[in-house]
C-alpha cells in the first residue's frame, strides 16, 4: 500500500490566506522555522498507478501538480485519479471535487448522510450532473443500524477497507449540525493483503470510543486529526470563538487529550499528525510542543510526505 499526503493542513490551509497570528506571519516573512502546508487530503493505491484520493480538498489542482504520480501519462486526456472517497461533507474535504469537474464522470464513495449533504446544503452531486455524468455515488453503508462497513475498491486491489462512525461534528450547512447521527464522519481502517500492513485514517476526531481504540491498536501506522494543541486555542489566540470540541476535533494536550490516546498504543505503531491547524504551536519547528512530538516519537504530515505499508 502507498500512502501519499497531498495536503496536511486545516480548513484555510498554512499560512491562512486572512490571518495574522504569529504563526501564519512567521512563515510568510521566514522568521518562523516553519513549512507551509495545503488543505488536508491523501492519496491511496495498491499499485503506485491508481490513486483513490481520500478527500478532494480546495487545494487539489496544486496538489495534483505537485505529485507526479498523478499526472497525465497516456493520451490526450488522462490522471493517476481513479476514484475519491469522502470521510465527511466539510468544504475542506470536499470543494476540490468541483476542480475535478473535467474528469467526470468519477466514482465518490461516502455514506448517505455525506451523500445528503452534498445533494442540498452544499450540492455538488447535482451541479456536476452537468458535467460529463457527474459524480457517481457508492454508498459507504454506515446509518444509525451499521456503525462500520467493509467493502472493497476496484482501483485498489488487495486493500480492504472498514469505515466505521467516528464522533465528530457535520458541517455548518448540515440540518445535523451540533447534533451529529452515525455517517457524519468516519475514519478508515485499510489493510494489505499482500504486505499485511494497516493504515488507520481519521482526519477528525472528536472523542475516540473503545471501539475506535480496538481499530487503532490494530493498525501498524495512524494517520490522525492533529487540528488542535489545546481545545480553545483559537480563543487564546483571538482567531476564533470556537473550541476543538464545538468543531468535533479533539486537542492533543491534556489529560484526556489526543497525545495521551496516542501514547497508548503499541511501541510499534508508527503515529502522525494530520490536518494541522494554522493557530497549532506543533507547525514551529522550534517550539516546546513540536519538542514534547518529537520526544514521543510521533510525527507531523507534510505535504508530499509518502510511505509503504
């Protein structure tokens, strides 16, 4: 199994393009040891060939030529994109479906409450009806009755994938907003059955169960939401009124944060960070928290970053 990152990032991306916090402006003008990051999204395939994006974030045209293996290899018209899979309805995991709209008809594999979502308060299904037969929906079975579905991808073969329900929030433009229903949100477990390696990918996280924790002991890499270092981190900083909590993220630090999840799992399991917020002190390389990461062995997603399970 490849794992490509196309994008690390939160919503708004590093440096977000309206804010003027010390991190975002430490990297514009270099004065922070800092990378800059786009719009969280990552690329699966069993063969380096076909790719099945996860996520199809603002940022795709950039991401998609910032990666080789995705580019045109044959014919007038051509992609290393064979499908899209949608962990959630959020804008930043799936805007960038609209600048895919030259490759429809395309195969987008979610769950019916995401489905939903994108047919009416944000309805990319029916607008890209106009184009070239749209988005073609394969349904991830996960409702109030099924809390997980097994299933496999024909552009992937030999991986086998199980999402399960995760408790997060639905977006703001979602009639379950602040009232979530199993299908929101979903984090993915992909196995090999050629190497036996496992991937566990959950990009947002709001409050891991047991039977969440069950899928990530099993895995031997976890890729997940490191949006927040403290849960009101945009208040302290004046960027927001919002909390991790009121977003369906849960923060790294504390007791019962994301880092005390982490540090229990396997020695061997190899754990990073992904969907990075632009308020997170994790991005300066230099900082105490990035140093607490570092001591713990756990690493932070960068775009481009890519490895074999």
């Amino acid at each position: 199994m490849h794992v490509l990152v196309l994008g690390s990032a939160a919503g708004g991306g590093f440096p977000q393009w309206n804010c003027h916090c010390r991190y975002c402006r430490g990297v514009r003008d270099g004065t922070l040891e800092a990378h800059a990051r786009t719009q969280s999204s990552i690329a699966i395939s069993a063969d380096g060939q076909r790719w099945l994006l996860c996520n199809a974030s603002p940022d795709v045209r950039a991401q998609l030529s910032a990666n080789a293996a995705l580019h045109p290899r044959t014919g007038i018209r051509d992609t290393g994109i064979a499908g899209v899979l949608l962990v959630d309805a959020q804008i930043d995991h799936v805007t960038g479906l609209l600048s895919l709209r030259e490759g429809c008809p395309l195969d987008v594999w979610c769950t019916p409450n995401v489905h939903q979502d994108l047919s009416t308060g944000f309805p990319l299904f029916p607008m890209l009806d106009h184009w070239q037969g749209g988005l073609n929906w394969r349904s991830i079975d996960i409702d109030e009755q099924h809390h997980s579905s097994r299933f496999t991808i024909d552009c992937c073969p030999g991986l086998t994938f199980t999402a399960m329900a995760i408790h997060s929030n639905a977006p703001p433009y979602s009639p379950r907003r602040g009232a979530p229903s199993p299908g929101d949100n979903i984090g993915l477990f992909i196995e090999d059955s050629h190497s036996g390696g496992s991937l566990f990918y959950a990009p947002g996280l709001g409050r891991p169960d047991d039977e969440l924790r069950a899928w990530m002991q099993r895995a031997d890499c976890v890729l997940v939401d490191g949006t927040l270092w403290r849960d009101d981190e945009m208040q302290r900083l004046g960027a927001g009124q919002a909390t991790g909590a009121d977003m369906g993220h849960l923060a790294l630090a504390g007791d019962t944060g994301l880092l005390a999840e982490l540090e229990a799992l396997p020695e061997a399991t190899r754990r990073i960070l992904i969907h990075i917020n632009n308020t997170n002190p994790i991005l300066d390389e230099c900082s105490e928290e990035r140093a607490t990461l570092d001591a713990r062995g756990i690493e932070v997603a960068f775009d481009g970053m890519q490895w074999k399970l």
